[in-house]
C-alpha cells in the first residue's frame, strides 16, 4: 500500500502553482534542494513521474490524480478541524472574522451570469469558505477538475473525471435572435443561406460552437460569415440587442426582448446545451450543501 506523504502533496501542489522548483522553494520556505528531494521521494512512492520539468512546470496525468488529492486532503483537513473544535480552526467573538477556506467551482459565462451567483452566495452564507468561479466554454471546464483546481464544474461533458460524480442538470436552450432593423437590413427575404453568408454574426470566442450548428440547422449549407466576438455573457446579449449581428442567445436571457418585440428568433430552431455538474467523490459537507445548491439553481432555468 502506498504511503503518500501530506508533505509530498503540498510540495507537488505548490511546484505546480507556482511553476518551478525555486519558486515553490520560496513559498514553502524550503530550500530548492529539500523541494527536489520531496518530489523524488513522492515520486518513488507512487513509481510514477508526477510532474514535467518544463517552465512552468507542468503536471502529468498521474501528477494531477494527486493534485485532486492534495486539495481534497486540505479541504477534508480544514472541515474535521472545524468539527473537532465545534467551530473553526480559530476561535472569534465576532463571527465575521472566521478565516475562510478557498472554494474554487468552474463554470461556463452563461450559467455563471444566468443561475449559478445565488449558489455563490448561498454557500457563503452557510460555510466559512471564500469562492473563487473559474470561467471556461462548457465542454472545456472539466480541466480544472483534471488538475486539481476545482471541487466541481459545470459542464457539457458526461464523462465522469476521475475520482468525480457526474449529476444531470439539464439543458441550456440557445435560440437564434436579432434585432427587428438587424433582419429588415440583412434578411429581409428570410434565411437564405447567400443572405447568411454575409450577415454579420455574433460569438462568445473561439471555442463558441453554437452559431454554426445553428447555422447548419437553418440553411443546410456551409455558410462563412463574418463573426464579432464578444467574450461576455451579458455585453453578447446586448450586442445582439444593439443590432451588432445575430447570435444564439439563451431562452433565459432573451425572453424580456422577445417580449418587448425588440428582437425575433430567427425560424423556430434552438440548440439545446446537455450540462452536468462534476464533482469531487468525498463525504464533504460543503460539496454536499454546494451540490444541492447547484441543482435547484439549475433547475429553475434549464429544460
């Protein structure tokens, strides 16, 4: 049985954090040699090469299945300390100056802006953490789980990371919209696929692949038209608003437009978005709480 050392994970977790041996040397008050002898040691234990010695430093697949375990290790640490004293680590009169413990969750720009800050702030309200929500496309942002980085994230991908449980959440639904003087000066004869070609559209980054699905959907054909990004979830539905292309906006988002008139879908096509909470397998009462958070947040706006 292997015996891996509380000492070897933070040595790991600090050279990887911080991207290079000296570096993690200076943060753990060590000297570079007594870093160097740590993560050989480690590395015999589990006869695996742990981390890439490139600048910055980067983890292996096997060096980041312990990355999840250094950061699991702190929070279980961190959790039955505050149970074994009935309150945190260190005692306060005042409860507002309770330390609080980094929480980090990933997520996509449109859950972060649609559903999820109630989670945030929730969770802060019941536990002594401090989140950090890192931002990332969908079917991206199970890497910081992979590295450690993240105890969940919201995600496009089914696939279970391991040491991770995978919970439905339901669909994200992206309808095609623009604003009414938008179609009367670029489709005022519908959606033909040569009027596509040359309307401008609009799109999240580079990674944002739902315009062209819908694309495919409306015309069938290979259409290349000009695309403005704009990488923010609510300036994306305000440029679509504002006239400055069409794009696929969540139903969530764009309803109150719809309403008012001032944009119209384009056909009666949508994409919908499969999301997934992944997080880490543990008996945590904070990723409990969060998890049951995530899913009744989720599902007040997902179909």
């Amino acid at each position: 049985m292997m015996d891996i050392s509380s000492e070897g994970l933070q040595t790991l977790a600090a050279v990887v954090r911080e991207g290079t041996f000296d570096a993690a040397a200076e943060s753990l008050h060590l000297t570079p040699s007594a870093v160097s002898q740590r993560m050989k040691a480690l590395e015999a234990t589990v006869g695996r090469v742990l981390v890439q010695r490139t600048k910055p430093a980067r983890a292996t697949p096997d060096g980041e299945v312990l990355l999840r375990l250094a950061a699991q290790w702190d929070l279980l640490r961190l959790e039955a300390a505050a149970d074994l004293a009935g309150e945190p680590e260190v005692g306060h009169e005042d409860p507002r100056d309770t330390p609080r413990m980094h929480l980090p969750i990933a997520a996509n720009a449109d859950s972060i802006s649609i559903w999820l800050l109630p989670v945030v702030a929730e969770i802060q309200r019941r536990h002594p953490v401090a989140v950090e929500v890192l931002r990332d496309d969908e079917s991206h942002s199970t890497r910081f789980l992979r590295a450690g980085q993240a105890v969940g994230a919201v995600t496009s991908d089914p696939r279970p990371v391991r040491g991770c449980t995978v919970l439905p959440l339901g669909a994200m639904r992206y309808l095609p919209v623009a604003s009414v003087d938008f179609i009367e000066t670029w489709l005022p004869n519908g959606l033909r696929a040569a009027d596509l070609g040359r309307a401008p559209m609009v799109a999240f980054d580079r990674k944002d692949t739902i315009q062209f699905d819908l694309l495919g959907r409306l015309t069938r054909r290979h259409v290349d038209p000009p695309i403005t990004y704009v990488p923010a979830s609510v300036e994306y539905r305000r440029a679509v608003e504002l006239g400055a292309g069409w794009g696929a906006v969540p139903a969530a988002q764009i309803q109150p437009a719809l309403a008012a008139g001032t944009v119209k879908t384009l056909g009666s096509r949508h994409v919908d978005v499969q999301l997934f909470w992944q997080y880490w397998k543990l008996e945590s009462p904070i990723i409990n709480d969060l998890t049951v958070l995530v899913r009744e947040a989720a599902g007040g706006f997902l179909v």
